[in-house]
C-alpha cells in the first residue's frame, strides 16, 4: 500500500491475525503479522497448560537447526514464544529475548535468583517469577524493567496472565492474583501447603496443587475457595485441563485426575511409587506423562487406562509435549549416562526422533518452527518449506 508523505506510523491487519504497528523509517516499511493459533506465550501454550497448539504444524527435525542459542547455564524452563519473539530464562537469573526468526538477541536482562520457570508474554509485557520471590516485568519491546513486586518466598510457578491479572504461586502456599498494569496485589488465596507448579485456568476457576497433596478451586476474579481435594501426597508440577478433567502428578507415586467443577477424583495411575513431577500434556484425548521409574505413558483422559508405554532408560522429571502428532520428553540423566531427548509417535509411542541432549522439558512449538531445549541450548527448527 503507498504511505502518504505525512505518515509517522503504518498498521496492517490481516483476517485472523493479530495487528501490528510499525514507525515508518523511510519510503517502506515490511510489517509482519502474526496468527494468534499458532503461538506459545506462557507454559504449556495457554492457560489450560495442555502443552499442546493444535494448530503448530511442525514434523520432527532432520538435519541441523537452524539456530542455536546458548543459554551459558541450565534452561530448566522452556521458553515462552509470542509474535515472533522467544523469551527464556536461565538458572542464573538471566532472561534473553530472541528474534523467532533468526535467534538473534534483542535484550537481556538480569533478575535476583535463579529462573525456574518460564516467562509469560502478555501484549506488550513480558513477566517472569524467580526463586528469590520476584515477579518482574519488562516491555517485550527493548526489556526495558516496568516494575518489580517482591513477594518474599520462592516462586517455582510459571506466570499465567488472563482477566488483566497475573496468576502464580509462591513456596509459602500462598496463591496471588496481581494486577498486569503494575505491581498491586489483587487478592491472595492460602494453600494447604506450599506451591510449586504453576496454576490453569479452566473458565473463571483457577487450579493449582499444593505440596500437601490438595488440589484447589478457586475464584479467578475473587480468590475465594471454591473447592479442595485431598488427592495425593505431594504436587510439584501443576494441572493441565481438557474440557471438565484436570489432570496432575503426585510425587507420592500417580497421576490423578479430577473434575474441574467439583474436585472429585475421576480416575488415578499409580506409578508403583515413582516420583512424578511432570505437568502432563494433553492432545487428543490421551494425557502423555513420565516418571522416575523411567516409563513415559500415554493414558487415556477418560478412564486413565493405558494406552501404549515407552522405556525412556532413565527418570523423567520434566514435563512432555505435542507437536504435530510427536510427543517429546526428555531423561533426567545421571553422571555418565548420555543426554536424551526423545520424540514419540503420540498414536503408537514409535520413536520418530532422538537427540543427545535435553534434561527437563524439552520443547515448544510456535508458528512453523519447533524449538528444542537442552541442557543450556535452545535450537530452533523450522519446517521445510511447503
């Protein structure tokens, strides 16, 4: 389109997707547009955390990425990915923001304590937790620190922003709602025990388990209790949802499932006592999860039946994902023993892809590129062209 004389800035808009506005600097300007469908901008994809974009389209990666990003430390969080932008935070409490494209560093930032979650990306805000119980956030555009609030406990929980809030929970099993624009608590909800993992929202309830072995419902606009269910012994990793079930791993040994409205336990895997620590991913009616007793197992979301099971050959802490019909996961490896990231057919548990690094969760899929996470390696992996 031709840019009138005057014009200081240009918007383009195009049929599901996102605007995006863009200052003129001479006599063109290339604006991308980006669909909504296909980003990642919080854990697990969305605030039902079901680690799962339906509509990523991204087959498993042959041959070399086509970017690398080195972390210098662990990435034990994957990173959130959001109109063309990737946000990872490191152990060290360092967050980088990266071009989609290219993986080229747009800003870096440090944060007090390490990073033990991922960030989320809210229109023009990115926030991130961190161990040392900060809740910071920064502008996506040059980092540029917006505010900090210091809640005084560790924050292990990724942010879920939705209703103009943000959503985490801290280690003093306390539960807040903050509000996006600055650093004011809304409401606070105390927990049974301590909060590790992070919340998901199914409609206007907020779930999130505690490391006493309850699960709660609670209010998203209030805070109030809506329910709670003494379900199993310990919750580190948080729930994901699929329509009324929520489902979520017990470090005392099972995976549970439970009704979003009520609580009640629908069904329960045990793991013959096996740490699970892993937030599930959900896709198709199967919730796929491993354990420390080193099986990664494909259930089905109605009656927790097993449906096929994978010996991964070592532990599995960190929680799986879907992309495209793989679901990927990762071994928490001992000394000596090799670095393993697996990609498994999600219908038949088939091994359609292996790479010799990865630890924790293993990867993030957004528009047409897959991003794989190692030990302290992001690597970017676009599809082929069509």
């Amino acid at each position: 389109a031709a840019i009138p004389a005057e014009a200081t800035h240009v918007t383009a808009a195009s049929r599901r997707h996102d605007p995006a506005r863009r200052r003129v600097r001479g006599p063109a300007v290339t604006i991308a547009v980006y669909n909504p469908a296909l980003q990642s901008p919080e854990y697990g994809g969305g605030p039902t955390r079901r680690r799962h974009v339906p509509a990523v389209r991204v087959p498993p990666p042959r041959g070399a990425p086509a970017w690398t990003f080195d972390g210098r430390t662990l990435l034990e969080f994957p990173p959130a990915v959001h109109n063309g932008l990737v946000v990872v935070g490191t152990n060290a409490g360092r967050v980088f923001a990266l071009g989609a494209k290219a993986g080229r560093l747009r800003w870096a930032r440090r944060v007090r304590g390490n990073i033990a979650s991922s960030p989320a990306i809210a229109g023009d805000v990115v926030y991130v937790t961190s161990m040392a119980g900060v809740l910071a956030a920064y502008r996506r555009q040059d980092g540029r620190p917006l505010w900090r609030l210091d809640l005084g406990s560790p924050i292990e929980s990724s942010p879920l922003v939705a209703n103009g809030l943000v959503y985490l929970g801290t280690h003093d099993g306390t539960l807040y709602a903050v509000d996006a624009g600055g650093p004011r608590i809304r409401w606070r909800y105390r927990a049974v025990g301590d909060i590790k993992g992070s919340a998901a929202l199914a409609g206007d309830t907020l779930i999130v388990g505690d490391y006493a072995g309850a699960v709660h419902g609670v209010d998203a606009r209030t805070g109030a209790r809506r329910w709670v269910a003494a379900a199993g012994r310990r919750f580190y990793g948080g729930p994901a949802l699929s329509g009324t079930t929520a489902v979520i791993g017990d470090v005392g040994g099972a995976v549970v499932a439970l009704d979003t409205r009520t609580g009640a336990v629908r069904w329960r895997r045990s793991t013959g006592g096996a740490y699970v620590y892993a937030t599930p991913a959900i896709a198709d009616g199967t919730v796929y999860i491993g354990s420390y007793n080193g099986r990664f197992e494909a259930l089905d979301l109605g009656s927790g039946a097993v449906r096929w099971s994978f010996d991964a050959g070592g532990r599995i802490s960190g929680s799986a994902t879907v992309v495209d019909g793989v679901v990927y996961t990762s071994i928490l490896y001992r000394p000596g023993q090799p670095r393993r990231t697996y990609g498994l057919d999600a219908r038949t548990g088939a091994v359609r892809f292996r790479m010799a690094d990865g630890r924790y969760s293993p990867a993030v899929a957004a528009g047409r590129t897959l991003y794989l996470v190692g030990v302290r390696t992001l690597y970017a992996h676009p599809a082929p062209a069509a």
